[in-house]
C-alpha cells in the first residue's frame, strides 16, 4: 500500500465493522496531501444539492461534483481502490472492490449537513469517505428515527468506511447522518453500484 497507511490489523478492522458498521482510519494519508487535493477540489464546479429530497424529505444542505477523470484526484482515488483491496484481500466483497462513483462534497461552514437516512440499496462493499478540508461529524443511527449508535469526527487526512450490501455476505444499509460542519468541508466520497463495471 501506498497510497493509505492503514494502522489496524485486518482482523481488527474487519470486526469493528463488523460491530459497528462504520469505521474511523485517522490520519489514513498525510495533511499535504489532503491540502493539495483540496485545492483541486475547490477549482471544480459544483451542483447545489435540493434542500429537502426524497420521500422523507431528507434535508442537505451540501453541493457535490464528479472527481475529475485525470490529475491528483483522480490517482488518490485509483490509489485508494487499491491499496483496500490488497488490504482485505479475498472473501470480504460480494462483488471485486472497483469504485464506480467518485464524487466531491463541498459543505459551507455552519452547514446544517445532511440529516440521518440510508444511501441507495444499489451500492455495493464500502462507502469510502476521505477527508481533504475542514471538519464534519459522522454519526450511525440504530435505524430511522432510532438513537445514535457511533460518532465519527473526519478531519483532512482521515478515511472512513462504511458497511454496505454484499460486505461479509451481509445486506445491510446503515442509517447515517452528518452534521458539526466546521470550516468549509470538501470530502471524497467513493461507492461502488451493483453491476458497475
């Protein structure tokens, strides 16, 4: 691995997600280059996300972009594909680990985040979160409506992984939310959909 600089055993990674559905990899690369991937990210375009959306009328107040195909972004997130597959090797994924979205999330400072619901059923293996810019709280609920179960606080440099469908052979889909948006954030986020190629 090049890229991360995964402190945990596998062993103790895995059963921590296994626990606890997320987990919190602190300082997984290093500030500069959380700097210099935010600086990319702060050049590129973004969509202001609908205030309240879907049937729960879900509110966000957060703008998110495609990373870029080519440049420092674009090799963070190929590095970071395969530093985790190498990490978890075989019998983890239901599918071959191979991020098929990468999206940037740019939070204003003292925004109101985005309130607890669950991500699509399509995506597959991890969420992967990393950090590039200011601060945010990640919070896993027992289920819509339930009490907080884990607060997760990512800074520039930290990664955080999130169970999804087919990790372990299991179908779960956490319930999460952030808030606590402290400076202006800018997050990496990776997914992976079913049948993504």
């Amino acid at each position: 691995m090049n890229t991360l600089t995964i402190r945990s055993s596998r062993r103790t990674l895995l059963a921590q997600l296994r626990g606890n559905d997320a987990i919190l990899l602190p300082g997984a690369f290093s500030l500069e280059l959380a700097s210099h991937l935010a600086v990319e990210a702060a050049e590129l375009d973004y969509v202001v996300q609908k205030e309240y959306a879907g049937p729960r009328q879900v509110r966000q107040q957060v703008a998110s972009t495609s990373a870029p195909l080519t440049g420092a972004l674009a090799e963070f997130c190929q590095g970071v594909e395969a530093d985790l597959r190498q990490f978890f090797g075989e019998g983890v994924f239901e599918q071959a680990l191979h991020f098929t979205e990468h999206k940037i999330q740019r939070y204003e400072d003292g925004s109101h985040g985005i309130d607890p619901h669950r991500d699509h059923s399509i995506n597959l293996n991890l969420i992967v979160l990393c950090g590039l810019q200011g601060s945010g709280r990640f919070t896993v609920y027992e289920d819509l409506g339930g009490p907080a179960t884990l607060h997760l606080t990512t800074t520039p440099g930290d990664v955080l992984l999130l169970a999804s469908p087919g990790f372990l052979g299991r179908s779960i889909c956490p319930v999460h939310g952030v808030d606590q948006i402290k400076g202006k954030r800018y997050l990496l986020a990776l997914r992976q959909e079913k049948g993504g190629s």
